[in-house]
C-alpha cells in the first residue's frame, strides 16, 4: 500500500513551470487546517477543511462578543463577520471567534468585513447571505464588466489575479491534504505540490459561450425581482427562469460579442415575431444562442459559429437575424439545434445548417480539430496547449511507438491524439456516442492511424473490461467533475499500470481518488498501489472558482 509518508522524488514533469511565488510574500495567507479532518465529508463542502479548533463561544457578533459554552447561530440571524479565505467553489469562509465554527457566504472575499444573515443551519457549518460590506476585502480592484457583481460566472472578477491563484493554489493543498490524507508534514510533500500555472490571458480567453433567451428580465438593483421584459443574457444565479440581460461578455472574443450586439439590437423587434422560451409554460421559440470561435487552420484567422436553439424548426423565423450576424466577416457558420423537450438543454435532437459550414477548426498543440456545435472542447484554447503540454510531459513517452496509452473519458480525442505522435497506440473511451465520432474524424483529419476510439459508460464496466486491448503502459484519466467510479478504481489497481495521468476539474473528487488509488479503500477490501509524484494545479478559468489539476502518479 502506498503511503503519505512514501512521496518520493520529483520527476521531470513540469519543471519548467513557475519555480518561485514571488507574490506570496505580498498576499498574506489565512491558512485553514484542521486537526480531525474526516475525509468522509461531502467533498463539495469540505467543511473539515475549513474547520479549526478553539474554545467555544456565543455572540450575535461570529467575529467576537460575549462568550459561552457554544455558538450555534439560527436562521435569519444577523451576524458580522470577517472573511478569512476562499473554500471550494470560491465560497468565503468565515469562523466565529472562539469556536472555528464554520460559516459559509458566497461572494465574501479574504479580508471583507461585513453583515450577513443566516439562510441555512447545519450540524458542522452555517450558510450565510451577505447583506452589507463594512470593510472591503484584501486586494481589491476594479471589476471591468458591469455585471461582475450580478453574473454567477465571474464571482472574483474584483479580485487581484495574482491574489485569485493564489487562493486557488491553497484550495488544492487543503484539498490533498484534509481529503486526500496526504501528510504534509512530510519533507517531500512540498516538492509533490507545483506553483500553480497562471493564465496569461485573463479575459477573452472562453472559445464558447452559451446565452439564454427570457421572458422574465432579472434586475438584481430592484431587490431580485424580474422586471416585465424580454431577456437574453446568462441565468441569475439561483433562478433557471430568470435572466441578467447582457449587451457584452468580457470572457468572450471581441468578434462574438459583435454578434450578441447585433442580435440585443434587432431580435426583440416586433416585425420579426419572435417570442422567448417561457420555462413555465413551454411556448416560445427562442431557447439559447451558442456563440463559439475557432481558428482557420489555413490562415489563422477567427471563425465563428452562431447557433440558435430552437423549440421548433421555423428557418424563416430566424432568416433577418441570420443576415444580420454574417455581416461580420468571422462569422462562417450558423447552426439551428431543434429542442422540442421542456428541458433547458441546449442539444437538440435534430440539427440544421442556415449559413456556411456546419463546422469550425481550431489549433492544439499542433493538431488540427473540427468543432461541430454540439462538440466537447476545451473552453480556453491558449491554456488548454498549457495543460497537455503538462500533460505530456507527465505522461513520459519514449518516442519509439511501443507504448501503449489508455484514454479515459477520452470527449473527443484531444488528448489521445496529442500523445498517438510518440506512442504505438491509443485506446480512448468515452460514454457520449457524438464525441466518440468527432474523435474518429479528429484523427482521420490529422491522418492519425494508431489510435481507436470506442464508446462505453465507464460507470458500469465489469470484470471483461480491458480484455479488447493490450496492457497499456500509460494510463490518462479526465473525468466529469463526480470524479471515477469505485467500479473504474478497482479496474486501475487492479491493472497497475506502470503510470497514471489523472486530470481533474474537481480537486476536491481527484484528492479523493488520489487517496483511493496511493492509500486503498479498507471498506473495499482494497490496497493502494501508486505514489503520488506531482500534482500541478492549472487555471484554465480566471475570476471563476475552477481549477483543474494535473496529477502524475507511479506504481509503488
């Protein structure tokens, strides 16, 4: 079994990557730790993690006040409160005086003094809503977008970037430590954990951006409630039938934010007839509209892509809005994706072409892609060739086409076919029937013949699964953000493969099966077998709480 105490060397992954954190000197760092963490816990809390020990206290104030044998706040109670750090999923953590007992207040940010009330009451931790700031937060600066306040995508936006990674960097220590039970009072463990990967460009970075039109227009100044109006914008954060009205997003290419002005200019107008989905009574045609950008592979020019979703097939509905939008010379594709259920999914079940092609290309890492609308991709292009470059180097390929890859959650290839180059052959797997096509055609348009790709769910593999293909050497896993199957994690300990590549969305899932494949899983009967070497976070997602991760792991 391997343990904590058995991290060993650093390998060459990855060190070339930022060697020194010359800002943590600047940026104080409120550590949370915890001297019982249960890696038990529901790991999107991860309320363990957040939770230190102290003696107990009440008061209305959770920052100080008159003391008592406990603090247990009630819903609807007032409180003030000093946020201390950013727990998982960006949520402010605070602690009352005293106790550590653990409050959670979405948008608070590391330093911000304010006034909250109690909206839910747990056992081991309180949700908090913040009412009024008293004292902004560390680090502050100017949020650009106008709706950084409102929107639910760029929660840190007023945050310092360099104070935003740094936070996330803690995240993911926390987060192997109190989940993962990887010691990190070992002398070793600090040389596992890398500099976190910043993101070059903090804004434009997003190739794919998905609006929705409504009939109930959210305006957050007038209390929360919707106003009567047509919208078409992003949801309100906690609503799926009301939305924040947008001219412009500040994450996407300057050529897409030209089509969302055109089409807040024109698609509202009367003449036109065209009338937004209402999610409570399912009529209306507009659903959503997909803007993504790729490249010209022959020029390197931006192309995009502009997909209406639709409740219903009506072209000539959409034909004015269509001349409008390719009047702008990136546009060379328009997309209609038909969706007559009353879910608020934006793949259709039948697909229509109204302009141009019905697909677009874009550059990794050498490799030329098609993107259909419907396609996986990695949303920031320019730090995805950041991460498989990681990845790559992780992975450690010989270069004499003898090795064997495994590619886990494969979407539609890009990693495989970044790593078919060096290796003798490539087994992808992935559940959705459409990428596993976009796969095949990815390595057929990059006459790349050593790689197949097979489409199976590998939540519920048995005990046949990897008879179809030859031990494989290298092992890459890219799950959802639910993390590997317990199914799938006694298939990898049980095939040992001399390397494993896991790439996690979810630190908080990845530290957990970092756990289950270097520490076992008793219940299971099961024994670890692998010694975590590295593990690099990577922001792929500036002013947004996600951060993925890069971890190598060897056989004991």
């Amino acid at each position: 079994m391997c343990a904590a105490a058995a991290v060993t060397s650093l390998p060459q992954c990855g060190t070339r990557r930022i060697s020194a954190r010359p800002w943590f000197s600047s940026i104080p760092i409120r550590c949370i730790s915890s001297s019982n963490a249960n890696p038990a816990v529901d790991v999107d809390i991860d309320v363990d993690s957040a939770r230190t020990t102290g003696a107990d206290s009440s008061s209305t104030s959770a920052s100080g006040g008159r003391s008592s044998s406990s603090f247990f706040p009630k819903k609807n109670q007032t409180l003030e409160l000093v946020c201390e750090s950013l727990g998982f999923k960006g949520i402010g953590i605070c602690k009352a005086a005293d106790t550590g007992f653990v409050l959670m207040c979405d948008r608070a940010l590391p330093g911000e003094r304010f006034i909250g009330r109690v909206s839910r009451k747990k056992s081991s931790y309180a949700e908090v809503k913040k009412l009024k700031t008293i004292v902004p937060h560390d680090h502050m600066v100017e949020a650009p977008c106008q709706y950084a306040s409102y929107c639910g995508g760029c929660k840190t936006q007023n945050l310092s970037y360099e104070a935003q990674i740094k936070y996330k960097e803690q995240q993911v220590h926390d987060l192997i430590v109190h989940v993962g039970k990887f010691d990190h009072r070992d002398s070793k463990f600090a040389d596992v954990i890398k500099p976190i990967v910043p993101c070059q460009e903090q804004y434009h970075y997003r190739n794919k951006m998905e609006f929705s039109f409504g009939t109930d227009k959210w305006v957050p100044d007038v209390k929360e409630k919707n106003e009567q109006g047509f919208a078409l914008g992003l949801h309100a954060p906690g609503f799926f039938d009301k939305v924040l009205d947008v001219d412009k997003c500040l994450l996407q290419s300057e050529a897409a934010n030209k089509v969302l002005a055109i089409m807040q200019e024109n698609w509202r107008d009367p003449n036109l007839s065209l009338s937004p989905y209402n999610v409570h009574t399912h009529f209306g045609f507009l659903k959503h509209l997909m803007i993504r950008t790729g490249r010209n592979i022959s020029n390197g020019f931006p192309e995009l892509m502009v997909n209406f979703v639709t409740s219903s097939y009506k072209p000539e509905l959409l034909e004015p809005l269509v001349e409008k939008i390719t009047t702008i010379p990136e546009v060379v594709s328009v997309m209609n994706n038909v969706n007559t259920s009353v879910g608020n999914t934006s793949v259709g079940e039948q697909e229509y072409t109204l302009y141009g092609k019905s697909a677009i290309t874009e550059m990794l890492r050498g490799l030329s892609f098609q993107i259909s609308a419907n396609s996986f991709f990695q949303t920031n292009t320019k730090q995805a060739d950041v991460l498989y470059e990681i990845i790559e180097e992780c992975a450690g390929l010989r270069g004499d086409g003898s090795e064997i890859v495994l590619d886990l959650f494969c979407g539609t290839g890009t990693i495989g076919l970044t790593l078919a180059r060096r290796a003798g052959h490539v087994y992808g797997y992935e559940v959705v029937p459409e990428a596993i096509l976009d796969a095949r055609r990815n390595a057929e348009l990059n006459n790349i013949h050593n790689a197949t790709f097979i489409q199976g769910d590998l939540n519920k593999i048995n005990d046949s699964f990897g008879k179809e293909f030859p031990r494989p050497d290298i092992i890459i896993s890219d799950p959802t953000r639910p993390g590997m199957h317990m199914k799938l994690i006694k298939y990898l300990l049980k095939v040992r493969a001399p390397r494993l590549v896991y790439v996690s969305c979810n630190p908080a899932t990845c530290a957990r099966d970092l756990d289950y494949l270097c520490h076992g899983v008793s219940e299971q009967g099961l024994s670890g077998c692998y010694h975590l070497k590295s593990i690099t976070p990577v922001d792929m997602f500036p002013h947004t709480p996600h951060i993925e991760c890069v971890c190598l792991l060897e056989l004991a």
